[in-house]
C-alpha cells in the first residue's frame, strides 16, 4: 500500500434534502458530522467534492447545542438557512436531539432552533427595510433590478414595491402580479451577481401570491450568482424576509405563512417553508423559519 493511500480519510457525507414536500422535492445540504477533527481548509475540500451549494459541518460547542460552519465550494459563510434545516432534521432523527429548544453556535453569534416532531424552524432578527429610492447611494436604481430579471414595472403587484428585506442577511423581495409572470423571468445572472455585490445581497427573492393551492401564501424563486446560485429550490433566510413583506406591506395579518419555492425551476424541486412570526402590538419583533428534512444519500469522500 503507497504512503498516499494510508494516509488517505474518508468522510462521511449525508445528502438531507431540507424543507421537503410530502417527503420530496426540497434543497439538498450536506451534512458532516463530528467534524472538529477537520480544518477550515479540509471543510472547503470536502464541501466542493460534495459539489452542493452548501455543506454543514458540525462540531462540538460550550455553549449551543452544536457548532456549524457552512462551507460553498468556494468560500465559507456565516449562515445557511436550507443547510441548518438539513443538519437538525437528521439530527432529530438520528435522537441527538428531541424535541424543544436548542441553539447552533455560529461565526455570526448563535442563533436559536426549535425542534417540533420532525420540523426544525430557525431564528432570525426582525426586519429592516431599505426601499430603492435608498439603493442608488449604492449605484443600484430599481431599474436595474427590473432589467436583470428581464421584467417591467407592468410586472409588478401593485401593492408591494421592491425592498430590500434584511433578518440577518440582505434579500431584494420583488412582488410580481401572477404566476406567469413568475414563471417567465429570464434572470440575466452576470446582472444580478453586480447587483449583489454593491447591494451586500445574498439574492433576489421574487414571489407572488397567485398560488395553485390555497393553503399556500406565496410562491417564490430566488437567484443567488453571488454564491454560485443561478436558483435555489427552498431558501430558508429569505422566506422570513418575504414573510415581513406579506405582513407589514402587503398587509396580510397573521402570524403564520407558508411558502412555495422551487416549482418553477429547469429542473422543478418543490419544496414548502413555514414561517412564524413573533409579534409584540402588531410589529415583528423575531421570527422562526424552518421545514422538514430527509436523508436522500450518504457519500464517502476521500479526503
């Protein structure tokens, strides 16, 4: 045996699909356990051999109930909603946990989780709103965001504007009138990745509330070219965004929304995101994002 295949690790890598619909469909995350033994540097190997938008390590912590690194297979990032989703879904499943409160520790500060007989739902802030006559200080008008989604304001829904939603990362949420103007956006990726940098976006989350099921809110797609995302199948951090908007600007008053996302995709994945609001006097003070996750497929990664 040569010297290179001794000391050759392999990894084990579940594929857990996060905010899945009657068991399908949903956004696939690796998933890495007991990874204290990896460093930086191997989590950034092992997330591009998994090839995934996103992967999870997760690592003992002294003060959460678990620490998480979230590694694209070009860089690390703070948070990922679909990935956190992923890695306490299986975690439940495999009873590290039961159900209740736990929290992930994270670069970014912790972050609270609640664990509900199979769904795992995750903290975020209350928002804040950035409109676009505020964009331009930044050299982004709204105009350019309609452009690179191939759309005009005709395409809009009345009665929302375009905003920027923040509840820990940065979304542009884009109301349009129905589900065939959803359907036919042709985003231009080079556009919206421009866009992104100069606005600290993670993406564009465009909905409408024409849906084909009345149990459902919203129907959405999001591009993210920032982190190598031409479109997403179910975005945990932006359904809280967009949740604000459905309660404070399009004035739908409640405290609970659920959310399509990915059946309007090449390859269509649907998937289905509840979210909670926590409202003191009618104003969002904190929110809760989350859905079910299922292991499709484990991966052996040589490392």
């Amino acid at each position: 045996m040569s010297t290179s295949q001794q000391n050759t690790k392999t990894v084990a890598v579940q594929i857990v699909n996060a905010f899945v619909k009657n068991g399908q469909g949903g956004n696939p995350a690796g998933v890495v356990l007991d990874a204290d033994q990896y460093s930086d540097a191997q989590k950034l190997l092992i997330a591009q051999k998994v090839g995934l938008s996103e992967t999870a390590f997760v690592s003992k912590s002294e003060t959460c109930g678990i620490k998480l690194d979230f590694f694209t297979p070009t860089k690390r990032i703070a948070h990922c909603g679909h990935a956190t989703i992923a890695t306490f879904s299986y975690l439940a499943a495999l009873e590290r946990f039961g159900d209740g409160e736990t929290s992930k520790e994270t670069v970014d500060g912790p972050r609270k989780i609640i664990l509900d007989h199979g769904m795992a739902y995750m903290e975020q802030l209350a928002p804040t709103y950035s409109p676009a006559s505020k964009w331009v200080d930044q050299g982004v008008t709204l105009c350019d965001v309609l452009k690179s989604l191939a759309i005009t304001s005709d395409d809009l829904d009345d009665r929302a504007r375009p905003v920027l939603v923040n509840t820990g990362n940065n979304f542009i949420v884009i109301a349009v009138k129905d589900q065939a103007t959803l359907a036919n956006i042709t985003p231009d990726q080079d556009a919206i990745n421009t866009i992104s940098e100069k606005l600290d976006l993670i993406g564009y989350y465009i909905f409408t509330t024409e849906t084909n099921d009345a149990g459902i809110d919203a129907t959405t797609r999001m591009f993210a070219p920032r982190y190598g995302i031409t479109e997403e199948a179910a975005t945990g951090m932006a359904a809280g965004p967009l949740a604000c908007v459905l309660h404070d600007l399009l004035d739908i008053k409640k405290d609970s929304f659920l959310i399509a996302q990915g059946e309007f995709m090449a390859e269509p994945s649907p998937s289905q995101i509840k979210v909670t609001l926590e409202l003191k006097d009618d104003r969002i003070t904190g929110l809760l994002a989350g859905g079910q996750g299922k292991v499709m497929k484990n991966l052996e990664i040589a490392l």
